[in-house]
C-alpha cells in the first residue's frame, strides 16, 4: 500500500482530469451508428491534446485506448467498427498517464432509449459506485468498501462480478492493494490518507458468471445478461473520500 503526498495527489487529480474529460466527450458524440472506434479515436486525441498518454494502450498487449463494453460485455470489450444501435449498453473505460501518475474511470451510457431493466441496471451500479465512495473514511476497512456495494445490489435484484476487482492506483496503473465489490466488512487493512483506490462496481442483471471471449480480453456475462460497470479514482484523506478529477 503506497501512499502519496499532497503533491502527487495533484498529479493524479489532474491525470484523472483528462480522464472525465475524455469521458464527457464520449458522452456528447454518443449516439446510434457511431462505432466504438471512432469513440476511441476522440479519445486518444483529446487524451494525447491534454499531455496525456493513453493508459491502456500496448498495456499487456491490449490494442486500444479505451475499453468498450456493449450490452452483456463486463469489461475489456475492444473498440471495433460495428456501429452501435438504439437500445445498446455501452461501458466505457479509461485510462491515463500524465507525469508519471495514472488515472482510471469508467462509467455506462444508455444508447439512445434503453429498456427499463438497462435502465435500472445503469441506475444501480451507479449508485453502488456512490455508496462504495461514501464508505471511503479515514481508519475503516478495506473489505466495508466491497461488503457495501454487495449489500446493495444485491439487495436490487442484481448479481455483483468477482472475477475482477478495483485496485490501487498511483505511478502504477494496478497498484495494491486489490478492492473487491463483495464480502464481509471489518476485514482487510484501515483505510490511510494518502491511499488512492479505483473502486470499480460491476454489476450484471444476471447472475455473476463471466466467460472471456477467444481474443483473451473480452470478458462477457456467462448468461449473456446485461452489465454496467463504473468507476472512479479516489484518494483517503482525513476527512473521507476525495474523488479525483471532478
């Protein structure tokens, strides 16, 4: 667990600036017939315009700047040329370096009008998201982050994935320590100022399953249920949950 000092937070709130930015973009140019990669596209010229450096891309060997998640894609969809249609899900992720310091984020857009259960699923995983940064306080565990966001969707009707986890961010893109969305609570190490999560909900209208397609990245709904995911970088301090670039 690395803390950072004040002057390195700056630099990370910055980083993750860009990152909103970025997805605030995405958002304005969202629409059916766009394709995810033209969305990418915007994303690596804003993000490189900025004096950024996109975070995903070669990262691993992943081809892309932003991860684009259509319909019952979890996460790590790669950006294509099928254009989206009316009614999609699309999750998208992303990632930048600037100075040295990393930002992640990610949110769910509804493509044009969505169906009432895309619509609540959206709705759900965005306020798990809300719930899991509340939990964020000086001195509290780990593992209350994770059982938070559990209690919560599942309380909705919804399935939380385990197959991935939020993380620690800083000069690294995955730092320790991991930050599941499920378990018990009071487990794990005290929160610290200075600690920097990406806490990061995904939630699927099904069950938890997840299948990875052949291409080693896509990572779907066993079920072929819908998904959303959202995430946000925030930083421990004494006062609660800073949430970076907002």
């Amino acid at each position: 667990m690395v803390l950072k000092t004040p002057g390195e937070l700056e630099l990370m709130n910055e980083a993750n600036r860009i990152v909103h930015e970025t997805l605030d973009g995405i958002a304005a140019r969202l629409r059916p017939g766009v394709t995810t990669r033209e969305l990418d596209q915007f994303a690596e010229r804003h993000i490189r315009a900025r004096g950024g450096v996109p975070a995903f891309l070669n990262y691993k060997g992943y081809p892309a700047t932003l991860c684009t998640s259509v319909n019952d894609v979890i996460v790590h969809g790669i950006p294509g040329d099928q254009p989206l249609r009316e009614g999609d899900v699309l999750g998208v992720d992303c990632g930048v370096l600037y100075k040295g310091y990393y930002g992640d984020a990610a949110r769910t857009f509804p493509v044009g009008a969505v169906g009432p259960e895309a619509e609540r699923l959206i709705a759900v995983t965005r306020q798990a998201l809300d719930i899991a940064v509340e939990t964020v306080q000086p001195n509290r565990r780990l593992s209350d982050i994770g059982h938070a966001v559990q209690s919560y969707v599942e309380a909705q009707g919804f399935s939380v994935v385990r197959d991935f986890v939020g993380h620690g961010i800083g000069t690294s893109l995955h730092e320790d320590p991991q930050v599941p969305n499920f378990g018990d609570p009071g487990r794990g190490p005290r929160l610290r100022p200075g600690l920097v999560l990406a806490i990061e909900p995904m939630v699927n209208a099904g069950g938890p399953g997840v299948a990875v397609d052949a291409d080693g990245w896509t990572a779907r709904t066993k079920d072929g249920s819908l998904s959303a995911h959202f995430e946000v970088s925030v930083a421990v301090t004494q006062d609660g949950a800073r949430v970076l670039g907002r």
